[in-house]
C-alpha cells in the first residue's frame, strides 16, 4: 500500500537549475498539494489540484509551476532555482471531502547553492 | 498576524507528565481542525480531528471553542514515544490546510 510517493528524497541543485519534483498517490484521491517546510514557519501551501486538469496558486507560488494530467501525479516544477528555494518539500493528498485526512509523501529535501 | 498560532515551546517534560499545547486561528470561517504529528525530518501525520464537543482518543484529548476560535490539545501520562512535534492545523477554502508552526515535544525519563 503505497500511499503518496516523493521522489527524490534528497536533491542538491545549483542557482539557475530547474528541475521536478514528483509526487504520486495511489488512493484515487482528488485533492492534491505541495507544501514547503522551513524552520520556524510551519508547512506553507505552494499550489494545489481539485482534480485532473486543475490547479491553482497557494500561498507562495512564486517560482513553482504544477500540473496535473492525471488523477495519480502532481508534480512540481523549479523554473529557475534560487537559494530561498531550499527548503524541504512534502506533498499531500486527501478526498475532496471538508476535513478528510491528508496523507503525506516522505518528503524532498532540496538544498539550492 | 499568522493564521493559525501555537505555543512555540520546546516542551521539555518527565515520562508520566500531562502536557497541554494550545492554538488559535484567525479565520472565524474555518471548517475543519486537526491536530497532526511529526517526527524528527519525517513527514506529518493525522493524530486526530477536533470537534466543537471535544473528542478524546486514548491518553488524548482535544477540544475546540469556536467563539474564541481556541483548540487544544491534551496529553495525559506522557511516554517517550511522544517526542515530537505536534502541528494545528485549520482548514482554509476548499480543503487547503494551514498549519501552525508547531510545538515541540521532548518526553525524557
């Protein structure tokens, strides 16, 4: 039983570099999302999806594209990496239902020098 | 003015110890309250949801005043095993969850 899958777990990149961050989850849910972790401020939303073909701005967009071509996969786009993008990175999913359990990936921890 | 605020702690208690954190949201509209838990660079989990009753689930408890728009949380008889940090989290439009800092836990013998 999968759950929500993150790849990588660890990622260094170099100012300038882009890259994605994977995320899928094997539970049919609806509700996905990308939250980044840095000290002292809690999770804070980047983007997220109510289905397939729909996403939208969280609260730190900037920098982040997303898609989401299929109920399963959500990944996260790096345009163009910047040191104040590192940080660790968790993806979520839930049901589109209020106040359903979300369930996490492991995590990517991304360091940007 | 963070959203959603909590006692920034460390808590630093003795096995068998009740402790309390406490939390308070902006947001009067906010639906849904969870407590979640995370270990040490692990991801965070649901510990349990809250309601305007209060809920209990074993040696936890919380509780909910939407008037005060105040949620806590409850430990009782503490173990080791409770290390960790427990994060509040509310519910924004449509699902989007906003998480409090945390607080941090550390149980010792």
């Amino acid at each position: 039983n999968a759950g929500v899958t993150q790849t990588p777990k660890f990622q260094v990149l170099k100012t300038g570099q882009s890259m994605t961050l994977q995320c899928a989850q094997d539970m049919n849910h609806e509700y996905m999302s990308w939250y980044r972790q840095d000290p002292g401020m809690g999770l804070r939303l980047i983007h997220y999806s109510v289905g397939a073909g729909i996403t939208d701005q969280g609260e730190v967009p900037n920098g982040y594209n997303v898609s989401r071509s299929t109920t399963e996969d959500f990944p996260l786009r790096l345009l163009s990496a910047a040191p104040s993008q590192t940080s660790v990175y968790f993806c979520a999913s839930s049901r589109s239902d209020p106040g359903t359990e979300a369930f996490f990936g492991q995590g990517t921890r991304l360091t940007v020098v | 003015r963070k959203e959603v605020e909590q006692d920034p702690g460390p808590f630093n208690v003795p096995e068998g110890a009740t402790v309390a954190f406490n939390c308070t949201y902006s947001n009067s509209a906010s639906q849904s309250f969870f407590w979640y838990r995370q270990d040490c660079r692990k991801e965070p989990k649901l510990l349990m949801s809250v309601y305007s009753s209060g809920n209990e689930d074993g040696r936890f408890t919380a509780q909910l005043n939407r008037a005060s728009q105040y949620i806590s949380l409850l430990i009782r008889d503490s173990k080791l095993s409770d290390s960790a940090t427990y994060l509040c989290v509310v519910t924004g439009g449509y699902n989007k969850l906003i998480f409090g800092a945390g607080t941090r836990l550390a149980v010792h013998p």
